[in-house]
C-alpha cells in the first residue's frame, strides 16, 4: 500500500536536482527572480518554491476533495517528519538543511498547508476580510519565508513581505479569474460583486459586461495600492537584499498593467508576459535597480 504521494522520477536524481526540475517546469514568474540570487541562497528559496508548488498543485489537481484532504494530511506529517530530522519526499529532503539557516519553521509550512485546504472547504468569501486572510496564509507567510532566504536584515521587512505578497496574490487572483471559476471557485468578495451589480453566475459562463469590467478595475486599483504600500514599507537597509522581491513586483506589477490594458478579457484566457519580457523585467531591477 502507498503511503505517500507518488512523485514522477523516471531516473534517480538528487533531492536538489528534483526540485530545481520542478522550478523549470512550473515555468512561474518567480524562476525569474531566484536566477540572480547567490547559489546557497537559491538552493534555498528552490526547494521551498517547490514545496509551496506541491502542496498548491494537491488542491488543483486532485478532483476528488476527500484524496485531496488525505494527501494535505499527509504534508502536515511530513513537515512534523522533516523538523524530527526524517524527511521521505525529496522537496522536504532538499529543503531541511535550509531550515536552520534562514530561520524557516513549522508554523510557516503548516500555515501554507492550511491556506491550500482553505481551498477545498470554501469557493466564495464573503468581504475583503476573509479574503486577505486567505491571501495571508498562501502568499503573505511565504513572502515572510522568502524575504529570510534573501537576506532580511531589518524586523520592518516583514511587514514589507506581506503586503508584497497580498499585492502579488491579488494579481494571481485578477489573472486567474476565469481559470478559477472553471474550477468553482470565485475569490472575488462577494459583497463587491454585488456592489458592482456582477452574477456569481455570469462569471462561471464567462459573461464580460460592463459591470463586471468596473469590478475588476475596482480588484486592480486596490492591488495597485498594495505594491505602492508594499513599497513605501522596505527599509533602506534591507533594499538591495530583498531584489528578488522587486524583481516578483516588477514582473506581476507589468502583468497588471498589461491585463488593465487588455480592458480585464481574464474569463476566456490567462493573460501573460513572455519569458523575454520577464527576464528583462528582472534583469533591469538586478542591473539598474529600479522597476
């Protein structure tokens, strides 16, 4: 009997080398980012990348909500197994070393874990609240996790981290909107779809309107807001060590603009950067220092 997930390895490979394929193959904005970073640090922010990946992927790729349950169950114990010096998966084998060094720990991988099985127990939120406190456990704690392996210096960059990555999950959530409501699910609060007068229903059938246009430039101007507070919140000190932030804000920051530009057309597609422009996105803000 299996007893945990199986993961695709055709040929032997070390942990390391697992999850530096799964980074490549997830082909995400973030890949980007962890290009400039020194190797240790990278090896770092790799593996956790990968781990934040697996557990996502436990909740949009397995249809049937009770698996999805048991294999979430199955990384609580994992995360209790690796802190205990026994990691099984590769992702928890290449990411224990790590741990000690950049000060991540269990709360911060259970708390990922329980952003993920929010998921599966609830498809709609009601206000902004109950949304950003879903957006503080899938994105906000793993900008906390992410902001150590660069190199935090300064307590105040934490609070940077979170709004950074509220302001990240908000655009993951405007780019995504019909892709999610394919999958059941509708983030945007309920109480703002009825300000703008937009059916639960005319955003499962990918019904644009003009109502639901002044929805999403309601979703975009908040998100805007979130980058420039995230921003105004880095501290001098901390600037040039938190670049792979500023590189993830310049890119999603771009893709926000650019769906803006496209007048909001998520419900029939996924609007995206090409790599070209991600990398030189990226590049600009390691070489240049600016966004």
């Amino acid at each position: 009997m299996r007893t945990s997930p199986a993961w695709d390895n055709p040929q032997p490979m070390t942990p390391q080398q697992y999850v530096q394929q799964q980074a490549l193959a997830s082909g995400s904005s973030f890949y980007y980012a962890f290009l400039f970073l020194p190797r240790p640090r990278r090896a770092a922010i790799t593996a956790f990348y990968a781990f934040c990946r697996a557990v996502d992927d436990v909740v949009d790729e397995v249809s049937d909500a009770g698996v999805a349950q048991t294999k979430l169950a199955w990384w609580e114990g994992e995360v209790a197994r690796t802190f205990a010096g026994q990691p099984s998966h590769p992702v928890m084998q290449a990411l224990l070393p790590h741990c000690s060094v950049y000060g991540i720990e269990p709360h911060h991988l259970q708390a990922v874990i329980e952003g993920c099985r929010m998921d599966l127990e609830q498809t709609r939120y009601l206000d902004f609240a109950g949304l950003a406190r879903y957006c503080h456990l899938v994105a906000g704690v793993v900008g906390e996790v992410a902001a150590r392996i660069f190199g935090q210096t300064d307590a105040r960059t934490t609070a940077y981290a979170h709004q950074l990555g509220l302001a990240l999950q908000l655009t993951n959530i405007i780019r995504d909107v019909g892709e999610d409501a394919r999958r059941g699910r509708i983030y945007l609060p309920v109480a703002e779809l009825q300000q703008f007068d937009v059916k639960a229903h005319e955003i499962l059938q990918g019904r644009y309107s003009e109502r639901f246009t002044a929805l999403m430039r309601f979703q975009a101007e908040r998100a805007e807001r979130c980058y420039a507070e995230a921003l105004a919140l880095l501290p001098a000190a901390d600037r040039a060590t938190q670049k792979p932030g500023l590189m993830m804000a310049s890119i999603y920051r771009t893709l926000l603009r650019e769906i803006a530009h496209e007048n909001f057309q998520v419900l029939h597609q996924r609007i995206q950067l090409t790599p070209l422009r991600k990398f030189w996105l990226a590049w600009k803000v390691q070489a240049l220092g600016r966004m």
